[in-house]
C-alpha cells in the first residue's frame, strides 16, 4: 500500500488507500484544492517526482507562503503555489488528479466546486474529495458540532454531489479515527476545537471518501 509522509495526520489512511486505489505515481500532474499548509501537497509531489507537478491551490496568500516554504524545504522543485478561491479554480493545464479535503464543509457551492475540479481533469483523470460528517463524531459519547461550517454534514451527500456534477462515482466509504487518552487523536481535537478532551473516548468525524474519474466521453444529453 502506499505510504505517504503524513504521520502526524489522523486521516492519512483514508488518503493512502484512496490513492493507492487510482494508482498515483511518478509523472502525475495533480492539484490540491484548498492546500493550507501544504503537507498533502508536499507528500503528493513526493510521490509524483521530479517528473510530476502539483498545483496547490489555496484562496489564502499568506497560504500560498507556507506551501512555498513547505516545498522548498522538502526540495520538492515542482509545487506550484497559486492564490486562488475553490470556485474559481482555473488551472494552465489538465491535470490527472485533483483533490480535496475538509474544503466543501466550508463553501456556499460545493457542487460548482466540484464541477470546477471536474473541468480540470483530462478525460479519463481522477477526482478524489474528502469531507466529513461532523455530527457524527462523539466524545464520550456526545456528538460533535462545527457551527462555523457552512455545511458541517457535507460528506453524507458527497456520493451524490459528485455524481451530479458529470463524474463517475468509482468507489466511496467513511471512515473515522477513535482513541482515548493522550495521542494525535486527542491533539487533532484540542486543536480543531481548543478543548483537551483528556481521557475521554472520541470518535473523530468521520470522513466520507469518494474516488471518481471523468469520463472519456461526454455524457448523452
């Protein structure tokens, strides 16, 4: 299985087995929606190489910065840093990969972001998007919230909003890191939410997979 330089990352197994599933590699163009700090970014353009190229894309400067930096450091030569909204993704060519994760919870659209990520691959290239269903996430046993979401649950229709905006769904799960007790588990949540949940048990939200591919052929009117 692939292994991706993420070990800090409580949901890098669903991203290793996502692009282990299409098969990334070397010479792949990708691009990385909504990049942040770019580690997914970084441990994609490890994968690719030195033959590959991955956009990141963030509508943040200050992000456009840290990826920049992120690469450099990690002497990843083809990251390409552009300051850009998920909706208006507009990229100098077609790539094989575009990815998202934790970026649809939090726009007015997410099926005209799809849609963008969709015109962006070649025919025959892949969409993978990650989003969660916040609700369903506990610690001891009460259920999590995200208020400052646009759409917290996004990750419970992303099956059926990827299929709408003219890709086919290729494969598609959920799932959520548990723990209790100190851990990444227990640090990811004070991060996410600046309470130590201490030894209580949590069940992160769990995170909605789907891999898709655009079609070779247009689909009939």
């Amino acid at each position: 299985m692939l292994e991706l330089d993420l070990r800090n990352d409580v949901y890098r197994r669903p991203l290793a087995t996502a692009l282990d599933r299409l098969g990334l590699r070397e010479g792949w163009v990708c691009v990385d929606v909504g990049a942040g700090g770019g580690d997914v970014t970084v441990a994609l353009a490890r994968v690719v190489g030195r033959d590959g190229r991955v956009y990141a894309v963030d509508s943040d400067p200050a992000r456009r910065d840290e990826v920049a930096a992120a690469a450099a450091e990690a002497a990843q030569a083809q990251v390409v840093a552009i300051t850009q909204t998920a909706e208006e993704l507009l990229l100098p060519e077609a790539v094989d990969l575009a990815y998202c994760r934790f970026v649809l919870l939090h726009v007015p659209d997410p099926g005209a972001v799809l849609a963008r990520m969709a015109g962006a691959v070649r025919p025959g290239g892949w969409v993978v998007a990650q989003e969660p269903v916040t609700s369903a996430g506990r610690v001891d046993g009460t259920a999590m919230r995200m208020p400052a979401a646009r759409d917290p649950d996004v990750g419970a229709r992303l099956p059926a909003l990827v299929r709408r905006a003219g890709l086919e769904l290729v494969d598609a799960w959920a799932e959520a890191p548990a723990w209790s007790g100190p851990g990444p588990v227990a640090e990811y949540l004070a991060a996410l939410s600046e309470v130590d949940p201490g030894d209580d048990p949590v069940v992160l939200p769990p995170l909605v997979t789907v891999v898709a591919r655009r079609p070779l052929e247009p689909r009939p009117a």
